[in-house]
C-alpha cells in the first residue's frame, strides 16, 4: 500500500470508509532490504508526530508497547488513540475473548500480561521494573529529548541513564528512581493523561569513517543546524568515527517487536497455500506481496502496516469483523491469511476486475468509486502487473523479476 500524500475515503487503513491522512512512504524495513519495483519511491520516514503539537495522553503509549509486543500494533509510539490503536485493541479483544469495543478496559490490560500494568503515577521505577508505566516512562523521555532506543516496558541501563540525565537537568537528586517528584516533572498532568508540548522524537548515531553531518541528517531525516546545536559541534568541524550523536527531530518512536524471520520461499509457499484455499489466482496475490514487503515476515511500514501482506490494524479488524468472523493470530500465516482474504473480497467487489481489485488493495474500496483510479495507484497496479509474470514462474526475489 504505497503513499498517496493526500486525505482518501475508505481505504484499507480504514476499510470501512473514515477518513485518513495519507503517508509519503511505503515501508521501512527493520531487517532488510525492501525490493520494490522501479517507480515506487522508498524512503526513512521522520514521523509526522515529532512536529505536532496536537494533545496526547502518555499513557496510550503504554498501551501501544504492549499491544506492539503482542504483535498486534505495529505503528509508531505516538501516544495517540487513534483508528489503528483502536483497532488493534479490539483484535486483541476478539483474540482473548473479551468484550470488542476497542477500549483498554482491566480486563483488556490483564490480557497484555507483564506490559499491561501499572498505569503510570501508581509506583515508585526503577531499574529491574518491568510494566506499562516503564513504556510510558521511556516515552516522556524520549519526549523530553533522552535516548531510551526501543520502547519495551523495561528499565534497564539505557533508561536508567535517560532518567538520570533528566533528574540533572531538572535539578533534581539524580538517583535514577522515577518517584513523584521525577513523575511530576515528567508529565505535570493529573494521572500523566495529557501533554501539549511538541515532541522531538530522539535516536541516537554512531558516526562511521567517511560521514559528513550533510548525509547523516539527510539519511535521518533532521538538519545539520539541528545536529550541530544538540551536540554542541561545529557543523563545518571534522567528525570523528565513533563518536555518538543524539539525533533530535527524524525518525519515529519504535515499540518491541518479535520478529518470525520466517524465510522468504516459506512466504511464498504460504502465500499459494491461501490464495488456493481462498480460491483466486497465486500470481496475482503473490505480485501483490512481492511489491508490497519483498516477501519479509516482518516488515514494518511507517504507518503501521506490516507483514508480507502489508495489513494495518483497521484492514485486520474488519476482515476479522465481516470476513470470517472470528480472531486471526497476529502471525506471519495470519498476516497472509487476512491479506488474501481482503484481496478476494475485493475482486467479489469489483465484479472480479483485477485492476479495480489491484488499485483497491492500494487506494482503498470507497475511495476508487467515489474518486476513480488515483495516478499513483495506476502506478501501483502497473508495478503490481509487471510482477505477475516472475510471481507465476516463482522467480520474485530469485534474482529476476
């Protein structure tokens, strides 16, 4: 599902027709190489929220490490409750046999395990602690310009050392213990549900032999001026390898992930497996993850989509809600399975025309009858197309497509 850079109606973020803001990036990948075919752009998304100043509650961010942990969120961390989060709360819900409605009720958190709990505010943190208020710790930390790496729930060194070095900063005893005088300084609002200050997403770069600060701000997405004042360098100063600079205002916060690694001819294997079952062509839902992930198990889009199939949290709870009806397992074979499905209700859709099915797939089902084809899908179709025959003779991704 490639990015359109413009508002569309009913796509398969959002299958059931609310509106979304599209994306200018297709995939990034946190293992490998995405293959894609010529025309379709590939690039490092910054995350949008790192310039928005729109309101968020930190503790949804708990939320989305535990639910990202199950694999059943895949987005950003953004600490927003947004249509994916929503959605990926429900499918957990489908998946325990909870009540679906898409609210992180006790009983929902319960089902989380270890990350589901405590709320941030109810204890004392520190080192060793493992739970939601430790991935909303490492959230405002990160929102408070501290490198904390990936968001998991767990205190260990490198949060610790983020806690410490905001303790000095806000001129308090840096004794690494997140207490109420941390918490308040931290997130001033009541239950930490609120904060309206920009965020600037954090990361940190290990300089290599042969960087200048031009390409790695423009690989990551911020400005050398940037780069410089958080480091407190000369931007025309030779940088020396190995040196570790904090990296402020690119990227987006990531979540823990478990990675399948499920080999890309096992994808394949799997992928005709659930087209015959679904009773539609191989070729073509083997096209449509060839340009979608390159056949990666675990590849992660900019805006949550993931899997060989490139379903979003929204696509999967209403293949679950109207397709078949009960929970898919947030597995490689599950990702398929949802992917195959929406693609075969797609073409019952449009009467059985691949290329309306193909561009729905991309634009989404409402948005190709109320606006029509959209240039970039046409693009899409065309690259999906042009895969069909190495995806007929198995040799996508073997070196010729």
């Amino acid at each position: 599902m490639a990015g359109l850079g413009q508002a569309l109606v009913g796509s398969r973020r959002n299958p059931e027709g609310a509106e979304w803001r599209g994306r200018n990036t297709i995939r990034v990948s946190l293992g490998g190489n995405v293959a894609l075919a010529a025309g379709l752009s590939l690039s490092l998304a910054a995350g949008t929220a790192a310039a928005s100043s729109r309101s968020v509650n930190p503790q949804i961010a708990g939320l989305q490490v535990a639910l990202s942990a199950e694999r059943f969120y895949a987005g950003p961390v953004d600490a927003v409750r947004g249509v994916a989060t929503r959605s990926a709360v429900r499918s957990l819900q489908r998946r325990r046999g909870l009540p679906v409605n898409g609210v992180a009720t006790p009983a929902t958190r319960r089902a989380l395990g270890k990350l589901g709990g405590p709320l941030f505010g109810t204890r004392a943190i520190k080192r060793g602690a493992v739970g939601w208020d430790v991935a909303v710790l490492q959230f405002l930390l990160a929102d408070h310009g501290f490198d904390v790496g990936t968001l998991d729930g767990r205190f260990g060194p490198l949060t610790r050392a983020a806690v410490v070095g905001f303790q000095r900063r806000a001129r308090l005893a840096p004794d690494g213990i997140v207490g109420r005088m941390t918490r308040a300084r931290l997130c001033p609002s009541r239950g930490c549900r609120s904060t309206i200050r920009p965020r600037r997403v954090l990361t940190s770069y290990r300089v290599q032999a042969g960087d200048t600060l031009i390409a790695i701000a423009a690989r990551l997405g911020t400005t050398v001026a940037d780069v410089a004042a958080d480091n407190a360098i000369d931007p025309n100063g030779v940088l020396i390898a190995g040196t570790r600079l904090r990296l402020a205002g690119g990227g987006r916060l990531e979540a823990v992930w478990p990675d399948e690694n499920t080999p890309a001819s096992t994808v394949k294997a799997m992928i005709e497996r659930a087209a015959a079952r679904a009773g539609i062509a191989s070729r073509l839902a083997l096209a449509v993850a060839w340009i979608e992930s390159g056949y990666q198990s675990d590849v992660r889009s900019s805006t949550g989509d993931w899997g060989p199939m490139q379903v979003s949290p929204p696509a999967w709870d209403f293949v679950e809600s109207v397709v078949t009806r009960h929970a898919v397992p947030h597995t490689t074979s599950g990702n398929i399975r949802v992917g195959v499905l929406y693609l075969r209700r797609l073409l019952v859709e449009f009467d059985g025309d691949e290329y309306l099915a193909i561009a729905a797939y991309h634009q989404g089902a409402a948005s190709v009858r109320l606006h029509g084809v959209l240039p970039r899908t046409d693009a899409y179709v065309a690259a999906v197309r042009a895969s069909e025959s190495c995806a007929e003779s198995r040799t996508c991704g073997s070196g010729s497509s």
